[in-house]
C-alpha cells in the first residue's frame, strides 16, 4: 500500500441524526435515505484505492454494515471538536507508520476514484493537499505531516473553513484539487437527477 492511509469519516446512519440542514426541508426519513445512498456511493469510490482503508464511526463501530470488514478498519471518532477528531485520526495514522494520509467525509457525490487517487500524488512533492468545497469548506485533506494549527481555530461547518486553514498553511507547499459540492441543504440536490426522487 506504500505507506497509504485514507481515513473515511462517517456519522452511524440513525434517523434524525443525520444531514439535519437537508432534513429541515425533506424530513428525515428522506434525508436517511439520501445519506445511506451517499455512504453506499462512498464505499464504492474508496474501495477502488490501493490505500489501507480506515472507517472512522462518529458514535460506535458498526461490523456488520456495508463497510466490509476485510477491506476497511473500523474506529471511533474522538476528540471535543471536528478539528479534534481530525487530529486524533491523522496523529494515530502516523504513529502506525503511514506516510502520506487523506482523508474525507462521506457526503460527496461528486466524489472520483481519481480525486483520492490525485490527492496521494499531489502528496508525492506537496505538504498538504486540499479538495475545495463550494460552501467554503472542503472535501478532502491530505497530510504528509500534521502542520501546526491546522485543525484548531476554525468555526467548522461554516463558509471560512477552508480561506482559515489556507491561512495556516501560507508557508508550506500545498496543492488544490478541483473544487466540489457537498451535500448539506436541498439547493445542493435540487438539480441533480438521481435525488429527485426523494423530493417528492
């Protein structure tokens, strides 16, 4: 796997618990239904990367779910914060010897086997890569090495996440994947053919 670890954040798929902001306008039994599907169409992108794999669960480890356990570890999130979840996940990745990290959210369905793929290139000569999110957040956030403050001081899940950590990281050589959309409100779905069936 050459020292290749992609971690998967992933919230347990619970009613009312998941993509609230999209529930608020579809109700939640919809919005369950459209964040399985997206966790389904994340497990099919990651299974695709010749990366040790590592399913991060944000309230208890699922084994019988469709992260298959022969191809994916399983862990729990930990940490106050996201930021703090995040640093846990990448500091246990380099204590276990991994070299080059990346790491997603499960909430894109723009996502290509080729953005990870292109990441842990980037990874190859860059610091830090980033995948940009169009509501100023990103996507995807690949580390060689865990720069200072890059997961502390960000008012997480709002449009300045992204412009902040660009800020942190002004003096380490870091590359920009292609920006995308994730899913969090009904404008994000309300022209995209396959979601329209849970709109109705």
């Amino acid at each position: 796997m050459e020292g290749k670890l992609i971690l998967i954040f992933t919230r347990n798929p619970e009613l009312g618990k998941v993509k609230t902001r999209l529930a608020a306008s579809i109700g939640n039994e919809n919005a369950l239904e459209i964040y399985k599907f997206l966790l389904n169409h994340s497990e099919k992108i990651v299974s695709q990367v010749n990366a040790t794999r590592r399913v991060l669960y944000s309230e208890e480890i699922n084994t019988n779910d469709i992260w298959n356990n022969q191809l994916f570890q399983k862990k729990l999130q930990f940490g106050n914060d996201l930021g703090e979840k995040m640093q846990n996940a990448f500091a246990d990745g380099f204590i276990d010897g991994f070299k080059k990290i990346v790491i997603i959210g499960t909430d894109l369905y723009d996502l290509e086997v080729s953005d990870i793929e292109n990441a842990f290139l980037a990874l190859e000569t860059h610091n830090v890569v980033i995948g940009p999110a169009e509501d100023g957040g990103y996507y995807l956030l690949g580390l060689r090495h865990i720069p200072e403050n890059i997961f502390s001081n960000k008012k997480w899940s709002t449009a300045s996440v992204l412009k902040d950590t660009l800020n942190d990281i002004q003096n380490l050589k870091y590359h920009l994947l292609e920006t995308k959309n994730d899913i969090d409100t009904i404008d994000d779905i309300k022209n995209i053919p396959i979601f329209q069936k849970y709109l109705k």
